[in-house]
C-alpha cells in the first residue's frame, strides 16, 4: 500500500533563489535613499553564516551623516557608508568564512573584493554588473581573478518572489496530523503523572 498520498510541493524556493532572496531582504533595511544592497553568505552546507546591507556604521547616527553623493570627500556618504559585503563578512556567525560563497545585488567594489578575498570567501554571486566599467569594479575582477575568487551572474528561475503576509491561510495549513482542541489537551494533562526532577534543579542555573 502507498501511505504516501501526498506529494511535496514543486513550486519551493531553491538554494540560490532562498540566498539571493534572503540579500534582497535584507537590502530593504538599508536607509540609502539611492541605492539599497544586500549580502548573504553562505557555507558549504547551504547555511547562511553572514547577512549584511549598505549602511553608517554603528553609533554614527543615519540623521546626521550624509547620504548624498558630493565632490567634498567630508560630505559624500561614500566616505561613511560600510558597504553590504563589509557587514555581511563582520556580521558572520563563525569563526571562518574558508570557502564561502557570497549572494550580493550588486557586484562588489574594490574595497569589498579586498574584504572578501581576506576573509576566505571563494564565490560570489551577483545579480547586476551595471558599475562593469568603473575602475572600481574592473580592480575588483582583477584582484578576484588572481586570488582565485570565482564570480558568476545570478540567474533566477522566478522573476519575482512576494511575500504577501496577508495572502497566507493559515486556516488551511496544518504541520501536525492533528491539532487537539482545549478539552483534548485538558484531559491529556490530567493523564499526566507529575514530573519529578532529582538533585538540585538550579545546579545550572
Ligand atoms: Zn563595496
């Protein structure tokens, strides 16, 4: 007999969409009027260990440091703004990022190649290239070239993923086989024989 009845969904999110996804999330945090990027890494056991977006660093106040672009070298934010990649390595929840693979909206600068090959990360993938002529991006390849950093386009399988929190229905889901009502759970208590705890219950507290 087939006790399966029920197939799996087929409409999941894969690896690469879940991480570059998760980068564009995280993008929606960042407080850059112009241009919002996020950055995801990932371990070779597909588990996120970093995530990071374009921002002032900490204590420098997003009110009074600037957010324009300008000639004076004081009062452009380029001066200030840590980047996405930059958060996303210090923000990482291991010790090492040895061959790790970065998921970023935008391909990095030379300042953040520079971070990502120390750090040990040994992919990145982008979605757009649009700064490919800037000296920024071209030193960045260079660098990426000889340090063994491979790069390559994101390429999504969907063109959109929507999180519609609002849509979901959750009257309709279930993940147990079944969900007892009060009365179910009242009588199972009460069938319960009361749990003894031996020794001294604070000893780890
Ligand atoms: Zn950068």
């Amino acid at each position: 007999m087939n006790v399966n009845q029920v197939i799996k969904r087929t409409n999941y999110l894969d690896w690469p969409e879940y991480f570059m996804a998760t980068a564009f999330l995280a993008a929606m945090r960042s407080k850059d009027p112009i241009t919002q990027v996020g950055a995801c890494i990932v371990n070779g056991k597909n588990i996120i260990v970093g995530i990071g977006y374009n921002g002032m660093p900490n204590g420098c106040s997003d009110d009074k440091f600037p957010w324009q672009k300008s000639k004076d070298k004081l009062t452009t934010k380029h001066t200030y703004v840590c980047h996405a990649e930059l958060n996303a390595v210090l923000n990482k929840n291991c010790t090492d990022l040895y061959g790790c693979t970065m998921y970023v909206g935008l391909f990095p600068c030379n300042e953040c190649a520079k971070v990502i090959i120390q750090s040990g990360i040994k992919k990145v993938v982008y979605l757009s290239d649009k700064h490919s002529y800037k000296a920024e991006t071209i030193a960045a390849k260079k660098m990426f070239d000889v340090a063994g950093v491979t790069y390559e386009p994101f390429s999504p399988k969907n063109k959109k993923i929507v999180i519609d929190f609002e849509e979901i229905d959750w009257n309709n889901m279930q993940q147990c086989d079944f969900s007892p009502n009060k009365d179910e759970v009242d009588v199972l208590e009460n069938s319960l024989e009361p749990l003894h705890i031996s020794g001294d219950s604070n000893a780890n507290q």
